[in-house]
C-alpha cells in the first residue's frame, strides 16, 4: 500500500523553507495596505520583495539565500524613494556573502529568528486561566486595540492593517485576529495566517504577545493553542512562527519543534538616506574576506564602518586573524570583545585593565564588552570582565538595556545567576 502525500513527513529543511516561505507572504500581504486598508505598491526585483511597513520598511530575500547585488540595491533605492524609515531585510537562514555585502552597505546584523512548526493535527492542550476570554478580533475592537500601546510586537499601523485584514470579507479566510481579554482589558494579541507553501498550507502565527503585567500566567499559551486551533479550521497542515529567546519555552511546551534558524539587518533609516562611499564599502569588504589592507587604506584602521563596527570587531567577526594582525599593528580602535572572539584571551585581558576600553559603548547598540558577553552566552568572559570591574548597570544605546536587563531579555540564566552572586543587592531591579 502506497503512502499519500499527506501521509509524507517533510524533512526539517522543507519544514524551515514553509516556515520563511509563509513569513515572506505574510510580510508581502501586510504591507499592500496602508493603515487604512488602502492597497500600495510592493517593489520587486528578481526574488528580492520590498515593501513598507508602517513607517518603516522590509526587504525579503530569495530562499535559499543568494546574493544580488542589483537587486538588493534596486530594492533600497525604491524604499528611499518611498520614503521609508529604518529597514529591516529577512533571509530564510544565515549566508555569509549576503552578510559580508550587507554589513559593508550599513547594515547591522539584526536578530536571529528562530524557526519553529508543529503539526495542527496533534491533539492541542492549553493552560486554564480563569476569567481569560480569548476570541477573534471583530470591528468595534479597533480602538481598544490601539490603545493597548503596552502589548509588545505591535505599532499602530500592524494593528491597523492586520485588524482591516481580519475583518474585511475578502481577507477572513486567510487571516484572522485573536485577542485575549481580562477584566473587560485587552492583555494579549496574536495573528494567525493560512498561506500555500512548498509543503502544503500553513498556518503562520505572528505577533503573539501578552501585556508585560500579566505575563507567566498561562494567557500566551492560551493564546497559542487559540491560534492552532484556527489553523485547524483554515486547513493548514503545520503552524509555523520565529519565536524569541523569551518565547521558545512556551512554544516548545505548546508542541512546537525548532527547525532552524534565519537571519535580519537593520538598514537604519539615516544610512538609507546617505549612502556610504564605496571607498568605505569597498574597506569593510576587504576585512571580511581578508584580503591584505594596502598602505593607502590603512589610515581607515581608526573609522568607524558604515554598519558601526569598528575594523577591529568586523574582522573578528569574520574571523579574519591575519587582518586582526595587520590592524593591531596600525594602531586600530581597541576593542575588547572582538580580541576575545578570536580566541586572543591574553591581549583582551590586558586591554581590560584600561577602565576606558572595559566599559566603552561601541558598535552599531552602543554595547560594552558585558552586553556582548551575555549576547554570546559566554560564562568566562562575562567572569573575566566582572573580576576586572566591568560596570553591570551601563545601559547600551539603542534599547538602554542595563546587563541584567540584556540577560532577560536573551533568556540567558546563566548570566543571571553570575550577576545576581556578584550583586545579591541589586539585580537591575530597574532594568
């Protein structure tokens, strides 16, 4: 007896492409509209899409990940022309090539999704929360949604667009709005999205969040096992979504496996505008592929690249050890982290006993070697800098994070619990 194509378990690269396969389709939908339901142009060159989102906009790449330059560079000039803010660019998973000329046009590594599915199928149990209310978005809800500015993954366009898509007649079988009320108050939202993908329908669920008040009370996975349930009656075989490092615990208890993991840059909206020289795009494509600095670029050692590394902890990224060696030797901006990263321990400890350099805010977050320390999950350093009087409560510059703020928000516990021995007292209470 012969199997059917349902009956056919996609492989896991089959399941991570339906996965990015429906956050490209749910990004490209999104963005046709405008706040108020209008449709707008979406570009597209080759396989790249772009399309503005709110205030801002999103470039999605081709999967499996391949670099065109052209139309990378078409995409970003339309995106300026339509005067877009910052932008944010997606690929299905990390492709060296694509990070080395992205980071030389001014792009900043962004977050890692992480890919995740199950089987809509399987039987679906969700915590019990007493008073919770979970139900699909309807006309009169608008307003309170919008007011609810605290819920997190959600500006007022999102709420906008994917409200005027969950309830307008030629959209709600393809996407639907679920909220969570307590007490006659929105605490919690989530998307739930049918899309055909390489493997079958899927269901994507987007922007699942509960108000910070009433987190770790069970409502995100009623929320969850809500949106599965939608799935089920969409006709979707998987559901798939990126969770955070905050939110994998709770997809993972809600049956959802990881089946990789993709890649974002942030395009900041100022360097969209300007765009750097190719004198300093063609400096940071020589660190990363570690071609020899001529002595006529040498006196870059000291800039700050388009993407706001320094040359020092763009090589190191890279893992470029006889570039690190050349910009050592020219007197190149000190940077802790990146010797440490390459394994230089010795010269990182030395550089740790200038109070400068131990707490100095570098890079595109304006993070210090302790915020790096807890983004890498790396106990040693972490212990290393502390022992030398690293500062825990200097917050970065872009999400003024302080070092336990940063911990939490990564899920590292590990970081925590070195930081809360080091200061019984204090725990960043006001992270």
């Amino acid at each position: 007896m012969t199997s059917s194509p349902t009956d056919i378990q996609p492989s896991i690269t089959q399941k991570q492409s339906a996965a990015y396969a429906s956050q490209r389709r749910w990004i490209e939908r999104a963005g046709a509209l405008d706040a108020s339901g209008l449709h707008r142009a979406i570009h597209e060159a080759g396989d790249v899409i772009a399309v503005r989102t709110g205030l801002t906009g999103a470039i999605m790449l081709p999967d499996p990940p391949a670099l065109d330059g052209p139309a990378l560079l078409d995409a970003i000039a339309w995106l300026r022309h339509n005067g877009s803010g910052d932008v944010l660019i997606w690929s299905g998973s990390h492709d060296l090539k694509l990070d080395r000329w992205l980071s030389a046009q001014g792009a900043r590594l962004g977050f890692e999704p992480l890919w995740m599915c199950r089987d809509v199928r399987l039987p679906i149990i969700p915590p019990s929360v007493a008073d919770l209310t979970v139900r699909p978005v309807t006309g009169d809800d608008l307003s309170r949604l919008v007011r609810e500015t605290a819920i997190p993954y959600a500006t007022a366009w999102q709420i906008r667009a994917t409200h005027h898509l969950a309830t307008a007649s030629d959209h709600q079988r393809e996407v639907r709005v679920l909220i969570a009320e307590l007490d006659d108050r929105i605490v919690g939202r989530a998307v739930v999205h049918h899309a055909d993908g390489p493997i079958g329908p899927t269901a994507g669920i987007y922007d699942l969040a509960v108000h910070p008040g009433h987190q770790r009370r069970g409502i995100g996975g009623q929320l969850t096992g809500a949106a599965l349930r939608i799935g089920q009656e969409m006709g979707a075989r998987l559901a798939t979504l990126n969770s955070t490092p905050q939110g994998e615990k709770l997809y993972r208890a809600a049956g959802f496996e990881p089946i990789g993991r993709g890649q974002t840059w942030l395009l900041p909206e100022q360097t969209l505008r300007r765009q750097p020289s190719h004198e300093a795009t063609r400096f940071a494509m020589m660190l990363s592929g570690g071609e020899t600095i001529p002595a006529s670029m040498s006196r870059h050692a000291r800039i700050i690249l388009p993407n706001g590394e320094t040359p020092l902890a763009h090589a190191a990224r890279f893992r470029q050890f006889e570039i690190v060696r050349q910009l050592l030797a020219t007197g190149t901006t000190p940077d802790i982290a990146a010797l440490w990263q390459l394994g230089l321990h010795d010269a990182a400890r030395e550089m740790m006993e200038d109070p400068k350099a131990l707490n100095a805010r570098r890079g595109p977050e304006g993070t210090t070697p302790l915020h790096l320390a807890i983004q890498w999950h790396d106990e040693r350093l972490l212990t290393a800098l502390l022992a030398a009087g690293a500062n825990p409560h200097i917050r970065d510059k872009s999400h003024g994070g302080d070092a336990w703020g940063w911990a939490r928000a990564l899920g590292n516990d590990a970081a925590l619990r070195v930081l809360n021995e080091r200061f019984p007292d204090e725990r960043g209470q006001n992270s």
